[in-house]
C-alpha cells in the first residue's frame, strides 16, 4: 500500500508572516486563498512584482518596521505606532530621530548586550 504525499498548507497570515509583509496590502487572491509550502517556496524563491513592492515599499508589519528602526515591537507600541508604516515613513522617522527612538534604540542595545552577556557567561 502506498500512501500519497500531501502538500502541507497555511493560512495567508501565517504565509505573509514567512514572507514578512503586510497581510491587508497583499493582493486579495493571496488573502482569501491557502498556501502550500511548495507556494511558498516558490514566493520566497522568485518573488512577484507585488511581492517585490510590498518588501520595498511597505505597509510593513510592525516586526519588520521595529527590525528596520533598529528597536522593538514594544518599543513601536510605547511610541504610539500601532499602524503598519511604510518605508517612506520609516525613513522619515529615522531622518528625524526623535528622543523616544534614541531611548528605545538604546533600550534595545542595552537588551542585545545583555543577551550575549548571559550566552558568553553560559559557554
């Protein structure tokens, strides 16, 4: 007896999470369907033009605008941004600099060293 593969799928969050874009900014098709891994895979390997665009232009979600300000998610929160940002937006604020991204910056930084202290003193 044989039994056949089937192709492991997701929901369009989780896809566009993997993907790391904005779920509400992807086309509707990719919103109201499921993805298979192999989709995926193929997504990730030769990326659309909409695909392409979201990654360069934003809306981001809010892991990738904190990754690209060089702070944290709650950092985003305690700043009052909850909403996707763009990357116009994104560069905006970083031209600015305003104080709360300097403190979180440095939060962030002072987290990061804290993190390889414990892992060296671990080793």
């Amino acid at each position: 007896m044989t039994s056949q593969k089937t192709s492991q799928t997701m929901k369009p969050a989780t896809a566009a999470k993997k993907l790391g874009v904005y779920l509400e900014a992807t086309p509707a098709e990719f919103q109201e369907g499921v993805v298979s891994r192999d989709e995926l895979n193929a997504l990730q390997a030769d990326p659309p033009e909409w695909l392409r665009d979201l990654r360069r232009n934003g809306p981001h979600p809010r892991q990738v605008a904190a990754a690209k300000l060089g702070i944290s998610i709650g950092g985003l929160a305690r700043a009052g941004l909850t909403d996707p940002l763009t990357t116009e937006q994104i560069n905006q604020l970083k031209d600015e600099n305003p104080d709360w991204l300097e403190r979180e910056r440095a939060t962030q930084a002072e987290v990061r060293a804290e993190a390889a202290r414990q892992k060296e003193k671990r080793a």
